[in-house]
C-alpha cells in the first residue's frame, strides 16, 4: 500500500474535482492503487487554500507554489491554477523530480508544452494531463467502434462543444478572456476537450482551417461596475480539420451559445456505419448499421453498461446515470495506476502537446485566414495513438 503524497497548486473548481475524485476513487478501487496522503495545498487566494484544508484536511498549507513543488514530502504536484501557470509550476516540479497532474490545457503555447514534455519524458516520472474527456466510457466505446473497422473507412467527423456560460454580457472579465492568463479563449478552454476526445479516438489532425469571433469585445472590470476592460480572445471557434488518415472534420466550440449549457457532441459516419455522441446525455450513444436489414436501418440507442470500458466502476447494471465527476475519478485510478504500477495512459504530456500543437495552428490558421498543414509530421516515437 503506497501513500502517495499530494500537492495541490490552485484549489477552485478543477482543484476541488481532483480532490473529491481522488477520495472516490478511494472508495472505489481501494487501496492496492495507492492511497492519497492531502501533504501541502499552495493557493495565492488565501480563503480557497483555507476551505480546501478544512474540508480535505490538508496537512499544510502554503501562498507560495515554488515552496510546494520543492518540498521533499510531496510525490504528486497536482496543477489546477488558470492556464498561464502550467508551464512555470509543471517545469519547477519536473526539475525537482516529482510526478505531475496537470489540468488541460498543458500549457498556454505549443513551443511550452514542446519543452515540458521533453523535460519530462527525460525525468522518469509520471506526466498526466487531465484531458478527462478520454475517460468517458462512451468515448472509449466509440474509439473502439472506429478501431475495430466497424464503422468501414471513417470518412467524416463533425463535432462540437457549446456552452452559454458567457452568453450574459454584464459578466465580467476574468483570466479566461486574457490571452497571458488563458492563451485563447472558446478554442482552449472548451475546443481543447473536443480536441482531445477526436485525437483519442481519430488520430492526428493533419491541416485545419479556421475562423474567430467574439461577440462581447468587451465586459466590466469587475461585477456591477460601469468601467469596461477588453476580451482578448475569441468567444466562437470554427475550423475545418484534414486528419492524417485521410478523413475529413469540421469543429465549431462557442463559451456563448444560447440554450447549450454542456453541449460537447459529435458525430462520426463511416462507409459501414455512423455515431452520434453528445455529452448531455452522457449515457446514450447512438449507433447506425449499414449491415442491419435495411427495412430496419436507423440510428439506435446504446446505453452505457458494465461491457463499456469504466463503467463497471461505479454501476453493476446498464443505462444507469453516470456523470461528469466520474471521468475525474477514473482519470484519478489511471493516475494512482500509472504512478503505483506502472500501468500505461494516454493523456501523457506528449498528448498535451500534440492539441497544444493544433490549438497554435488554428490561432495561426484564423488570424492568417490560411489552411495551416504539416500538423501531422509532428509524430512522438513514445505516441501509441491512432493515425
Ligand atoms: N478538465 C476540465 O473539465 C476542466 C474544467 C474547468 C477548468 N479546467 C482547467 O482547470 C484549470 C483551473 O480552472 P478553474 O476553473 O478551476 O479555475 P478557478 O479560477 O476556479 O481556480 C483557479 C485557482 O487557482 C488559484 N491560483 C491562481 N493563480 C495561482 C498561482 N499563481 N498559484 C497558486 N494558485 C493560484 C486561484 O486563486 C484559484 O483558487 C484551468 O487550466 C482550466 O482550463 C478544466
């Protein structure tokens, strides 16, 4: 039974989902995984790191992130600060050799995310980015039906994740809409998940051509105020994608879609069959065969089940909700796996980096208003992913 002793750089939202999974998954799969000692949290908002030590029971606590990832009784420096303190807080942690977590995106540049994931494959340790998407059972399910040739050659990928969390412009500026602090807007914080789960399950994106916009150009300081400060990025995202395997995709994510509220959806044809994925209704997949008798032809509805990868974690039967906080917790298993065991994971940095990789081509792509191509030369030896 292997402690494994946590740093949590950033206790907000992310923080506190890592927290409550690394407990489920406690509860869940034991301790045989490892067991998850809360050592130090560093927040630079002191009543964040105070909530998380009295609700979590963190042994210490810190406002200084360069104290944590150099103490000596840290195993895991978990990252979950805004974007723009991944690449400092991961490469510190990575210097002083400890395994790292780090919320996605990787980083706020490819050129960032290039370099940490070149430290870090030297280093010996675990790299995890926690692209939590490919945790989805139905995900995997799909990857699995695209693998196995099931759906014949994969011709098209249309996909999109849409939410109206911004849609109301009196809200007001925070680092998401700050290029130092967020690197870009829709495309990094909601496209990079849709990024993510098409590169789990497609492979590499070869070419993408892209357009921006942003409907808010500017928002208040600060909550009620009449004194305005500039969106720098963009609130919608639009591209179209060449894959490396000669399929074809358009992608679209917007942060001010009018009735979305988590609306991350694709949908994938093939010559012998089609699927339809849309994270509202996480438990459904919708799978079509050309192969069935045609007067029988049409989409059906999978509930996910015990036979779907991860599922069986949490429920004994199927079509039984299961919910986001549970990608979490099975990210957290593969996590405490990898870092106990030695078990393989996707989301390495590697990964992180092939999407950091796309995100700059389609920043480039919209500003230059040019297709951006080459992508898929960038192949990782260490890569295990489709292409
Ligand atoms: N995987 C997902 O589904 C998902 C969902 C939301 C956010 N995220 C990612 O998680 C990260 C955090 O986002 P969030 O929504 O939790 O943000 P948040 O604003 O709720 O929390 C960020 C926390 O980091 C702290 N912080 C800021 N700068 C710091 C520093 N220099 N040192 C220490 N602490 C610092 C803040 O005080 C805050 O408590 C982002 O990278 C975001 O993209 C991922």
């Amino acid at each position: 039974m292997k402690k494994i002793r946590i740093g949590l750089v950033g206790a907000g939202w992310m923080g506190k989902a890592h927290l409550s999974a690394m407990l489920n998954e406690q509860m869940l799969f034991g301790p045989e995984y490892g067991v998850p000692v809360f050592e130090m949290v560093a927040d630079n908002n002191a009543a964040s790191a105070k909530v998380a030590k009295e609700k979590i029971g963190f042994n210490r606590v810190t406002d200084d992130w360069k104290v944590l990832v150099n103490d000596p009784d840290i195993d895991l420096v978990d990252i979950a600060t805004p974007n723009a303190f991944h690449y400092q807080v991961a490469k510190a942690a990575l210097e002083a050799g400890k395994n790292v977590y780090c919320e996605k995106p990787l980083s706020i540049s490819a050129a960032e995310s290039k370099e940490l994931a070149e430290l870090a494959a030297k280093k010996g340790v675990i790299y995890y980015v926690g692209f939590n998407n490919t945790q989805n059972p139905a995900n995997a399910y799909v990857r699995e039906l695209v693998q196995s040739g099931k759906l014949g050659q994969i011709m098209l990928f249309i996909g999109r994740y849409d939410q109206d969390q911004l849609l109301d412009p009196t809200l007001p500026i925070t680092w998401r809409h700050i290029n130092k602090l967020a690197g870009c807007g829709a495309l990094g914080d909601l496209g990079s998940h849709l990024l993510s789960v098409s590169q789990f399950i497609m492979g590499d994106i070869s070419a993408v051509n892209a357009m921006t916009t942003t409907i808010f150009p500017e928002r208040p300081k600060a909550k009620g105020s009449s004194e305005m400060a500039p969106v720098e990025n963009e609130d919608i995202i639009s591209f179209m994608i060449e894959y490396a395997n000669g399929a074809k995709g358009m992608i679209s994510s917007s942060r001010v879609a009018t009735g979305r509220k988590n609306y991350l959806a694709y949908e994938i044809q093939g010559t012998k069959g089609s699927v339809i994925y849309d994270l509202e209704r996480m438990g459904e997949v919708q799978v079509y065969f050309q192969s069935d008798e045609e007067v029988d032809r049409g989409f059906r509805k999978v509930f996910l089940n015990p036979l779907h990868k991860g599922y069986s974690a949490f429920q004994p039967a199927g079509g039984i909700a299961i919910a986001y906080n549970d990608m979490k917790v099975l990210e957290a298993h593969e996590l405490f796996s990898a870092i106990t065991k030695g078990t393989k994971y996707d989301c390495t940095f590697e990964f992180g980096y092939k999407i950091d990789r796309t995100v700059a081509a389609i920043l480039e792509s919209a500003k230059k208003r040019v297709w951006v191509d080459g992508l898929s030369e960038i192949l990782w030896a260490s890569c295990d992913f489709p292409s």
